[in-house]
C-alpha cells in the first residue's frame, strides 16, 4: 500500500506541467519588448504564440 502512494507522488512530480512553456509572457509590455504582437483569440498564419497578453483569449505571438 505504501508504494502505491510513492507511485502516485513520483507520477503527479513528472506528470506536473512545466513553468515557462510560454516564456514567462504574460502582459502586453514584455510582448512588445520581445518583438511580437498581441493578437485576439489565435495567432495570423506564420506567427507562433509565445505567450499571452493578460486579457483573456490574447495571445502574444511573433514570426518564427
């Protein structure tokens, strides 16, 4: 029984998603300040989102 709880300690440890995926972009200064745009609800063709820009559904995207 007690390895079961070690079990699901070291899955819920790996399976934790990872801070900074996004950058650590989170407001619409340091979009700009990384040359990128903030753009309504997706991200226009051939720009990827690296962030967001603290209003809901604002991505923060910029040209790959």
């Amino acid at each position: 029984m007690r390895v079961l709880y070690l079990l699901f300690s070291f899955l819920f440890i790996f399976l934790m998603p990872l801070p900074g995926v996004f950058g650590d972009i989170r407001n619409p200064v340091t979009c700009l300040k990384s040359g990128a745009i903030c753009h309504p609800v997706f991200c226009p063709r051939r720009y990827k989102q690296i962030g967001t820009c603290g209003l809901p559904g604002t991505k923060c995207c910029r040209k790959p």
